[in-house]
C-alpha cells in the first residue's frame, strides 16, 4: 500500500490497478515476474492521472504494463494511450509502444509508433519518438516524423506542437504536400497555424506544383505566407516563378500566387521572360494568368527582344504570349535596330513574330495620326 501511495504523489493522481507480487504470475500467465528489485511495483492496466490544483483533470494515461520506480521516482509504461484535457474535454489524444513518466508527470517521453490526434481539427501527427509536457501545452516529436490534416501531408525531422494554440512548427528537412491541387512546399522551417489555415515560414521556399506527374510551375522565394483556404501563396523576397508551358520566367521581390486559378499579382517591380523567343518585359505593378498566358503590366513598362532586336516604353500594356501580340497604351516608344527605325504615339499594337508595329497618336480631337512599320 504504501507503494501504491508513492505512485500516487508521483503522478498527481490516482492509480486504478492491483499490485504484482514479484514472485507470482501476472494475468498474462506466459508472463512471470522474476528477479525485480524491491524498489519496483508491476502494474497491469494501470491507469494514471494528473489534476491541476483546483482538481481539473488535466490528462489521463492507460497502459497495461506499469512499472513504477521508488528509486527513480519514475513509472514506465508499455502499450499507453492518453488523454489530454481542456475544461473537462479530450483535446489531444496519444499512444505509443512505451512511455517513461518523470518530474511527478510532468513529463512524458512516447517511443516507439507514436501517434497524436488533436480532437478538435482531426490533425494527426507520427513518429517514432515524443516528449509530452501537459503543464506546457507542448508535444514535441522527432524521428520518421510525418504528419496529415484533410488535404495534406508533411514530414520534418522535427515538430513542436502547441496544444493550446494548435500551431505547428516544423524544423529541419521540411516538406508539406498538397493533394487536389498537388503542390509541394520545402523549407527549413515552418509555423502551420491550424484553426487559420496558414502557413508562415522567413526560410527559403521551394515550391513545385503538378498536374498529375507532369510539373507545370517551380517556385522559388524567401519565404511567405500560404492561406490554404484560398489557395494563395503571399511570397516575399527574391520571388521566381518557371512555367514550363510556355516556357516563362517571373520575377519580383513580393507577390500573390493563388495556384488554382493559376494567377499571380505583384504590387511591385515584376519582370516576365520569354526564354524561347528572348523577349523581357518589366513592369512597375503587374500580374499574369498562367492558363491563358496573358500578362498586364502597368505604371511605367519597359520591353525588348533580343532577336531581331527592338526595345519599347509605355505606361500600360498587355502581352498575349500565345499570339505574341503587344497591345501598348500612353507614351508609347517603339525602336528596332534593323532597319533602324522610332515611332512614338499614344497607342502600339506590336506583333512579334511578324515584326509589325502599328503606332497611332489621337490627342485633344487632333487628326488622328498612324504610323505602320512591317519589314514583311
């Protein structure tokens, strides 16, 4: 009995479960308990507790093999699940192969398959080894760690997760997909804040996206802010996006890239390369929808083409990539190097691939004005 009181003041609680004479049979009778020191007390389904000072239930531990320390002032735990608890409900729930309770419970190391499911948003997070500390409101788990929540799945080689807030952060070697739309994200280091839908990471990214097996975008940044409600990255910083059909470059230092509308806007200077044609055009704002490959850039846009070189200067226009028609408005400057020729006007409609140029001028009711260039 005394033992029994030991491992109550050790974990704060209550024990429900029998003691096991070292020299008898436990209930599983191909279990024989031999050569245990004294200082030790087997229990089979013991079930142990932990309440706060004002007699709230804070978790609760079940495991059918307890083997409780009075030198160590520890209890070790095989086959656990527990609970942990927030004004009288499961919040968190957890199991593993074994568990070892220390600092009067308030502190639990999981090893071996262990498995946590937050109650509340049906996040379950795996690995093979995990230190528990209720009073804290923290979990934190290393080893073969991977992780799942409706429409994703991670892995890291580290995560802390906040039972109070339900935040996750994850460290080390991280890769969070995306199922419909399939898009996988690499970084460093990751806070996913659940209840939001976000996920907020300042180290490099590296994101991919994919239909089916095929790659359609690679994206590179600094870091930024993922809304998985809306589909949207929000990226900082050293911003560049590859399309592979058609083959575009994209570059800017802040944008918003919403992945299933294939869109991205960016409120500051953003460049756009034709690698297979060499044409570069860069704008003061601008955006670009990556299904219909057509671009809008405004507020001051300048453009050229290395091949039959020609550069151009407006303040607003929009470029049909399939078709690789211009369409310039206000203060329009076009100037090719062979022939050597300038136009200027208020207008510009550029074909490309036909090297056609078609500027007009109609200002103030003036007669109208056009000015045609073609070397076809």
């Amino acid at each position: 009995m005394n033992r029994l009181l030991l491992l109550s003041g050790l974990l704060l609680g209550v024990c429900a479960c029998q003691p096991v004479n070292r020299e008898t049979k436990s209930e599983n009778p191909s279990k024989v308990i031999t050569g245990r020191s004294d200082t030790e007390l087997l229990l089979n389904n013991a079930i142990l507790e932990q309440s706060n000072s004002e007699g709230n239930l804070q978790w609760k531990i079940k495991s059918e093999v307890t083997i409780y320390s009075d030198d160590r002032k520890t209890a070790d735990l095989e086959r656990v699940t527990g609970n942990l608890l927030q004004d009288g409900k499961i919040i968190l729930k957890v199991k593993g192969d074994r568990a070892e309770v220390k600092d009067n419970g308030n502190l639990i190391f999981l090893k071996g398959n262990v498995v946590a499911t937050d109650t509340r948003n049906q996040t379950i997070i795996q690995s093979d080894l995990a230190e528990w500390r209720p009073l804290e409101d923290i979990l934190v788990l290393t080893e073969n760690l991977q992780g799942s929540h409706e429409n994703i799945n991670l892995r890291g080689n580290r995560a802390t997760y906040f039972t109070d807030t339900e935040n996750l952060e994850l460290l080390g070697e991280v890769v969070v997909d995306t199922i419909n739309p399939f898009l996988r994200l690499e970084t460093d280091r990751l806070v996913w804040y659940i209840p939001q839908e976000k996920i907020i990471g300042n180290k490099p990214w590296r994101v991919v996206r994919y239909e089916g097996t095929v790659v359609t975008e690679r994206l590179i940044s600094d870091g930024g802010e993922w809304d998985l409600s809306t589909k949207t990255l929000t990226l900082t910083k050293n911003i560049e996006l590859i399309s592979l059909a058609p083959p575009i470059q994209i570059a800017t230092d802040s944008a918003k890239w919403n992945y299933e509308k294939s869109t991205i806007i960016s409120d500051r200077p953003i460049q756009i390369f034709d690698r297979q044609r060499q044409i570069r055009i860069t704008g003061n704002r601008g955006d670009m929808d990556l299904t219909t490959n057509i671009a809008n850039l405004t507020q001051g846009v300048k453009g050229n083409r290395k091949i039959n070189p020609a550069k151009f200067y407006a303040d607003d226009l929009t470029w049909n990539i399939p078709t690789q028609i211009i369409d310039a408005r206000g203060n329009v400057f076009y100037e090719q190097s062979s022939p050597p020729l300038q136009l200027t006007g208020d207008k510009a409609v550029i074909k490309i691939e036909e090297n056609n140029a078609v500027v007009s001028t109609d200002r103030n009711n003036k007669r109208r004005v056009i000015s045609v260039f073609s070397d076809r």
